[in-house]
C-alpha cells in the first residue's frame, strides 16, 4: 500500500488558517510572510511593556534576536525559575513558573509545619500544584528542543492595513 504525500502546508500565526506553504500572503488577514523574517523579539517585548498586543504575534520561528541554544539552555537550567519566559517575552508565564518555584521552597523550608494542617491534606495539594508546574517546564523544555516553542514577535499592522 503507498502512502500519499501530502502537500506541505504552513498555518498563518495571525489568523491560524493553513495555508499551502508556497503562499507569501495570507489571503484572510493579509500577512506577509516574508515580513515575518523581519521580526524581532526586541520589538516585541517593547510592545508587551507598552501594552500594544495588538502588534504582537506567537510563532515558533525563532526571531533574529532569539538564539535557539541560549534558549534551550536557559529552559533547562533556569526553566522552573521562569528563565527561558523572561527571555523571549512570555512575562505572565514566567512569573507563574517562579511563583511555583518559591511555593515549592516553601513547601520544604516549612515541611514540618505544613504536615501537620489538615491532617496533611495541605501538603498535598501544595505537593500537586507544584507538581503539574513542574511538568510545565519539562513540557517547555520539550517544545524548545523540537523547535515548536512560541515566542513573541513584533509586527507592524500599518503596513498590513496599506497592502489591503
């Protein structure tokens, strides 16, 4: 029995509809692929602070700017801390990850406090909250090392707006 090959095809990070991977504009929202090469994390973490989201898209193309090992190390050693989130502009997520990571040192600074509330039933949950935050990071550290990691690039919607 042959497999059929399928037609490589690429989904536009503004509008997320697939496209066949020769288009260079998105035919929905008008995207210009080639721009996206032109993108920088730098941009896009000004535009994060600023609050100017509208300007802001995920892909798993790594920017200029973004080195592909400073990220999968930074993922590895600084991951539970939030290290690798920091790095391309993820703020909110990072910040969960170092939340969990100081409720984790929390959990066994006090471990002996913490046991004996609620018959243990604290420590549980604090054990299963930090737990699933843990497989978050490993989860992340899988999604770099097979280069489909989101990270936040700048584009410029004026531009888009004057192509329609």
């Amino acid at each position: 029995m042959r497999r059929r090959k399928k037609n490589p095809t690429k989904i536009c990070p503004r509008c997320k509809i697939r496209l066949p991977e020769e288009v260079d504009t998105c035919p929905d929202c008008s995207l210009s692929f080639d721009r996206l090469s032109l993108a920088t994390n730098k941009d896009a973490k000004r535009k994060i602070k600023r609050g100017e989201r509208d300007y802001i898209i995920k892909t798993n193309k790594l920017p200029s700017d973004v080195k592909f090992h400073k990220l999968l190390l930074m993922a590895i050693f600084l991951g539970a801390l939030g290290g690798h989130c920091y790095y391309v502009g993820r703020y909110l997520r990072g910040v969960i990850l170092t939340l969990n990571m100081a409720l984790m040192l929390v959990c066994v600074i006090f471990n002996s406090s913490i046991v004996g509330v609620w018959n243990g039933v604290l420590i549980e949950i604090l054990g299963i909250i930090v737990g699933v935050f843990l497989l978050v990071w490993m989860y992340d550290i899988w999604m770099v090392m097979m280069k489909r990691f989101k990270v936040p690039v700048a584009i410029d919607l004026k531009e888009d707006e004057e192509i329609k």
